[in-house]
C-alpha cells in the first residue's frame, strides 16, 4: 500500500489482512515442509540454481573466500578467544 493511500478508497483493509493472513501461512507451511524434508535420510542437497539462486551463490563464494585463509593460518585453524 503506497504511503498516500486512504483506507476504504485506495485499499480494503479486510482484504488486505485476509492476503497478508494467507500468504503468511502458505509461507509458514512451505518452510515447515521444507525443513522436514532436509531431516528425511533420502534427502541429499543438490547444486544452488544459477537462473534462482544467483544471491546465494555469490554470498556462499564471499563467505568462502574470507573464511578459508582464517581457518588455515599457520596450517591449522586459527581460533581466537571471544571472551
């Protein structure tokens, strides 16, 4: 809804909780199905989608690249106190 927009002319607020409400569970209900199907013993992950996944396969190669020389300095992994 655009920041102008007036209640009961530009939008209906009813309908627009009603859409919130059922995108939400929809949403609810695949991540829910998802994360039971990664605990199934037949599930093995396969390769990210270049076409829908373009974000985390740069994010995974970036965190890969600056975490790799941290963990082998000095040919063992380089740990430091946090405390």
């Amino acid at each position: 809804v655009h920041k102008d927009a007036v209640e009961g002319v530009d939008y209906d607020l009813a309908e627009l909780t009603h859409v919130w409400t059922e995108t939400n569970d929809q949403d609810r209900r695949i991540v829910e199905e998802n994360a039971l199907g990664i605990l199934s013993p037949a599930y093995e992950p396969g390769p990210y989608s270049e076409l829908h996944e373009g974000g985390v396969i740069q994010f995974v190669e970036w965190y890969a690249s600056f975490i790799g020389p941290r963990l082998t300095e000095g040919g063992r992994p380089a740990l430091r106190s946090v405390a």
